[in-house]
C-alpha cells in the first residue's frame, strides 16, 4: 500500500518492487492505504495529477463536470446591470447638449480602459 503523500507505480512482476515512487503535490491526492498506482477518485496518472474526461481539479482532487455547483445568478445580475448602463449610456448620448455627450464619452473610454487592465 502507499504512504500518504506518496505514489508508487505498479510493480513489473508479481511481488516486485514498485516501477517509481514519487512525491505528490498534496496528501489529498495521494492518501494512505491505496494499493499500488492506485489514485482516488477521478485522478490517474504519476502522483495523480491528471484528471478524467468531464472532470476539473478541486484542490487535488477531480470532481465531476456534472455535479459541480455553477450558480447562474451573479450572470443574470451582471447582464441586468449591463443593460440599465446600456440604457443609462443611450439616455446620456442622445441628449442635445455639447456637455453630455463629452461625459458619455469620457465615461465610456475609462470602462474601456478600465476592461483593458
């Protein structure tokens, strides 16, 4: 079995030694008591650093795609708040006076600088 932090490839033949030992990256990827070129989860691979198709590293270890928590609400805010800009810029911009037609430009140019950094 492998000590924790540690991964050790499969030996070449029955009751061999181990083809590699390596220290992980984290105790989370590579915990005590797993058999030999073993990982858990979805990692795979030399000190379990890579992860399985549909899967993302967490901290160490892979998680589903699937089953991850992706939160569509601060989205829909932002493109409410877009669009009241939006609306707020085009107000601005269509007024008739020299003055306001300067501050819509100047605000736009400092959110495009602003964008840019």
């Amino acid at each position: 079995l492998q000590a924790l932090g540690y991964s050790a490839g499969a030996p070449s033949f029955e009751g061999g030694d181990p083809t590699y030992i390596v220290e992980c990256s984290s105790n989370v990827r590579c915990p005590e008591g797993l058999p030999l070129a073993g990982c858990p989860a979805a990692n795979y691979g030399v000190a379990c650093v890579n992860c399985a198709a549909n899967h993302f590293d967490d901290n160490g270890l892979c998680m589903s795609c699937s089953d991850s928590n992706f939160v569509v609400w601060p989205l829909i805010v932002a493109i409410v708040f877009g669009l009241v800009g939006l609306v707020i810029v085009y107000k601005f911009a269509t007024r008739v006076d020299r003055s306001s037609r300067d501050s819509v430009a100047t605000i736009i140019i400092a959110a495009g600088l602003i964008l840019a950094i």
